[in-house]
C-alpha cells in the first residue's frame, strides 16, 4: 500500500505529469505491490514560494519525495529502496538525483483505514 508524495519545486505546474504512470508503474515494481498498490500523488511548488538559507533564489530546483508504509522495511532494505526511489524519480521526471530528498514517515499500520477499515 505505499502512498507517495511527490512534491516538485518547478516553474510550470504540470512538470511531470506526462511520465506520472511510468513513475507509478516503476515504483510499485519496487515495492513488489500488485496492480492498484502502490499510489503515488504528484504536485508542484512555484519556485517563488520556495528558498534554502543563504543560496540565491532560483538556482536548486529540490524534489521531495515522502513515502508512507504499513510497515517499514529494515534499514538496510530502506537504504537500498531509497536509493531506488531517488534514482527512479530523478531519471523519470528528468531531477537531479543529488535534489531528490526521500523522507519515510512513521509505519501507518493501526493509523491508516482504507474505505473506513482499519488496515
């Protein structure tokens, strides 16, 4: 069931949003989930709305990816699957792998319901 946010700084909001079902397809290979398992939701931010301490505006153009899990893997299978995400965001949405930010939020087992069922 992973959830993916993917958040883009970019200049034109639908920056993406053509290779959306190759980057969703790709990632629920990853994941190992079955048709349906893996949903990913992409979104931009206008560069005028984002900035990084003392590095001039405009100049990094960050992607944030945040991945929700019933269960996180262990850490090494995290390290490795993040990896796998940075490379496979950067190379489908044409990022800089190096401004590919991977964050894992807290396991949702007992937190998630799907349709109103508790997972």
């Amino acid at each position: 069931m992973p959830i993916v946010d993917i958040e883009l700084v970019a200049g034109d909001p639908e920056e993406g949003r053509g290779q959306l079902q190759t980057l969703v397809d790709e990632l629920g290979d990853l994941f190992g989930s079955g048709p349906g398992g893996t949903w990913v939701k992409l979104r931009s931010t206008d560069p005028a709305g984002y900035a990084e301490n003392q590095v001039a505006a405009g100049t990094c153009g960050p992607t944030f990816v945040n991945i929700q899990r019933l269960q996180l893997p262990d850490e090494d299978e995290r390290r490795r699957e993040m990896a796998a995400v940075a490379e496979i965001v950067a190379r489908t949405l044409n990022r800089r792998r190096e401004n590919v930010h991977v964050l894992y939020a807290p396991p949702a087992e007992g937190r998630i319901g799907f349709g109103g069922e508790l997972a």
